[in-house]
C-alpha cells in the first residue's frame, strides 16, 4: 500500500477525515456528523478522485475514524456504502457498530 497520510478536520458536530498521497494536490475524503444523540458518527461518505483511486486511499480513512473510534470512545453509524462494507468485511469492528 502507498504511502497515505491522514488528517482531521472539524469537529463538534460534523468533521472530515483528508487522505494526502505525495505527490499529488487531490485529497480523499470521508465526512461525518454527529448522530443526534451525541454518542456516535455517522459516517455519511467516502470520496476518492480518480487520480488517486486504487491505492487503498478509502481504507485507510475508514481504518483513521475506526482508531479514534476506540480511542475517544463513540460508535460509527455506516450510512456511506463503502464504511458499510468496510464494516461487513471487518468483523472485529463490530463492538464499533451504531445505528440510526
């Protein structure tokens, strides 16, 4: 896997996850709210521009709010289909798991 490196950004009610990839301006991103009882994310999508695609970009910011997950303690609410996905092939989340 290339080498991605990951920031955040916002916090509070809504924020954002960004996947840098050297050499190259364009950012992935998964964006999130807070769900309305304050006590998980949901994780409402997962963006990856072409010119960066196919490089385990996604995976990577999904692994990102999955590790805040467990260490600032909320749950994640998957309504992006590839958060959803991500959750199905990581059994081990599953203690992470919220729902609307």
């Amino acid at each position: 896997m290339e080498q991605v490196t990951i920031t955040r950004h916002g916090g509070g009610e809504a924020g954002e996850y960004h996947a840098h990839v050297p050499g190259s301006e364009v950012i992935g991103r998964l964006t999130w709210v807070m769900h309305a009882h304050g006590h998980a994310r949901v994780a409402d999508h997962t963006i990856v521009p072409p010119e960066i695609g196919g490089r385990g970009v996604a995976a990577r910011l999904v692994e990102a709010l999955v590790a805040d997950a467990r260490e600032q303690g909320f749950l994640i609410v998957p309504e992006c289909s590839y958060v959803a996905a991500a959750f199905a092939r990581h059994p081990e989340w599953g203690d992470l798991l919220g729902t609307t």
